[in-house]
C-alpha cells in the first residue's frame, strides 16, 4: 500500500499486514515487511505454515457446509486474499470481524456487492459487545460456525478462554469452532519472535496442545481431532506432508443439549 488511512500509523506492524506479507499480498507497508523479515529470519517457514492454514481454511469451511451449516463468523479475518470464507460456501451467511479498520475499508471495499456477506469492525477481546452486534447479523437459534484461525495466540490467557466460553454458549446445539493456534516450535529463538511481535499491533501467545485442547471444552472434536494443519482431513491423504508443523488445528460441534 502506498499510503494510510486516516487513523493509522504505519510505522506500527500490524499482524493482518504481517500475515499478508507471509502470503506473498500487497496490502502491507514498510514496518509490516521488515518485522515479517525479522520473524522469517528465526522461522523460515512461516510462510510455508501461512499457506497451510489457508489451506486448512478451506477444508474446513468445505466440512462445514457438509455438516449443513449455513452460518459463518470469521473471526480475525485480516485482510481479504484468495480463497476467502465466502467464496468457498457462496450458499452460507459470512460476518467476517476484524478491530483493524484498515483491514474493514479492505473488507467492505471487496464485498460491497456481495449478498450475504458483511464485515463488522469488533475486538473479538470483547465478547459480549461482539455477540451484541452480531444479534443483528445471525441467528443465534440456529447453528453458526466461529472460525478462530490464527487469532487466538494474539490473546492473553485470562481473556481467550473467556472469549470461547461465551461464543460457545451463545450459539445453538449444532454450532461449531474451527481453530488453529500455533505452538513454539524452536524453544531457542522464540523470545527474540515474542519481542517483535511486542512491538506489533498485538503480542503472542503460545500454547501447548494441552492448553489449545482447552478450547475445545463443551464441543465433541471431529475426527481426527487436534492435528497438524496438513493433516486435518487432507484432500489427497496419500499425498506426504511438508513436515511444518508450527500449530494444532481443530473442529468442534456443540452437541445437543
């Protein structure tokens, strides 16, 4: 991007922009892709690991719709790229929310024609404000998916575990979560990722697979149940993995009451 909007420092690094940057995009500026650079130093496959959550994306969204729902809230949805949410389930309603309104002018900008599809500009760290603006988005009635792909880590424990309970007892019998949180792969170099990211729009938070399974707490995991992002459900099982494997990935359906 050549220039900011009103409002924002692009100075700052913005972790949408940053994820942007891994998966080769244009909406990023100069701090974006030099903090990017500091974090591909230590991990130089995070852009390998970006793809392959993307990818996770869309078979995720493909099960949803198989499992017949037609709700969808991409939580931290970052800046639109290739295959977004609705592209992949045209026939379901999508709220993508995101707190970064440069990512919001992107979103709307992208979708103004699209029909049943919004964005909302909400901090996914704020439940209940969140859930209020949704009421007038979905119906909690009926079943809703909430997609937390990548975002989770970006939220301290007190306040993530908190945000999951509340989504889950706010959505009916049949909803479901979609999660991919990554872990510390290299115990060695991640303080010198945690500092960057410090300095970033919001800071990390790893977790191990205990602690991701936590999330899960109130929902029945579908098979295979927490995995490696490339092996959830691939689309050609024969086909070898990358061997990246810098998070879990998961999905869970609230069962009826």
């Amino acid at each position: 991007m050549d220039s900011a909007p009103e409002g924002v420092d692009p100075n700052v690094p913005n972790v949408a922009r940053m994820y942007d940057y891994y998966l080769d995009g244009k909406d990023n500026f100069a701090a974006d892709r030099a903090a990017a650079e500091q974090i591909l130093k230590n991990f130089p496959d995070t852009k390998v690991g970006a793809r392959a959550n993307r990818a996770f994306l869309r078979r995720a969204v493909r099960y949803l719709v198989d499992q017949g729902v037609r709700q969808i809230v991409d939580l931290g949805a970052g800046l639109p790229t290739q295959g977004n949410t609705h592209e992949i389930a045209p026939e379901a309603r999508v709220v993508y929310v995101d707190y970064d309104s440069v990512v919001c002018v992107h979103g709307r900008a992208l979708l103004a024609r699209k029909e049943n599809v919004d964005f909302l500009q909400a901090d996914v760290r704020e439940p209940d404000a969140l859930l209020d603006k949704l009421g007038g988005m979905v119906d909690f009635e009926q079943p809703v998916a909430f997609l937390a792909l990548a975002i989770l880590h970006f939220i301290p424990d007190e306040v993530a575990y908190d945000v999951v309970a509340k989504l889950r007892k706010a959505s009916a019998p049949g909803s479901h979560l979609v999660i991919s949180h990554a872990v510390d792969p290299t115990p060695d170099v991640t303080p010198q990722a945690l500092e960057i990211y410090k300095k970033a729009t919001a800071s990390l938070n790893l977790r191990t697979r205990e602690e991701i399974l936590r999330f899960f707490e109130g929902y029945e995991l579908a098979e295979p149940g927490l995995t490696f992002p490339n092996g959830w459900r691939p689309d050609d099982p024969s086909a070898p993995g990358n061997g990246i494997n810098f998070g879990y990935v998961g999905v869970g359906r609230k069962p009826a009451l």
